[in-house]
C-alpha cells in the first residue's frame, strides 16, 4: 500500500510539473498514455488536484482541461 501511495504522488506532482512546463493544451489521453493509467485514475486526480489548488487560488482559471 505504500508503493502506491508513493506511487499516486509522484504522479500528481508530474502532473502538475506537466501544465507548468507546458504552453500547449494537455488532454486526458496525453496523461493515460504517458503515466499507463486508465482515464478515470487521471480523472481522479484531476479533480483532487483541483480540490486542494481551490483552497489557495482559482486553480480553473491556471489551467482548461480538454477531453478528446
């Protein structure tokens, strides 16, 4: 359990290291294919990283999450 732990936050921190580093539009599919995961496990943690950037600023208006 803690591998995964380990694991989930690693990736969240890529992530967020992905639409910093990035100019161009990021779409659910570029993150299932380049973490291995399925699209619901990236739309979890979309939606927690929103969760927890709303509580410090508008995390919408830094980033628009398109879904192919």
């Amino acid at each position: 359990m803690e591998t995964g732990k380990r694991r989930k936050g690693m990736r969240l921190y890529s992530i967020i290291n992905d639409f910093v580093s990035n100019n161009n539009y990021l779409t659910v599919d570029f993150f299932v294919r380049k973490y291995d995961v399925s699209k619901r496990t990236i739309q979890n943690d979309l939606s927690y990283l929103m969760q927890v950037a709303s509580k410090n600023l508008d995390f919408e208006k830094c980033i628009e999450i398109r879904d192919n």
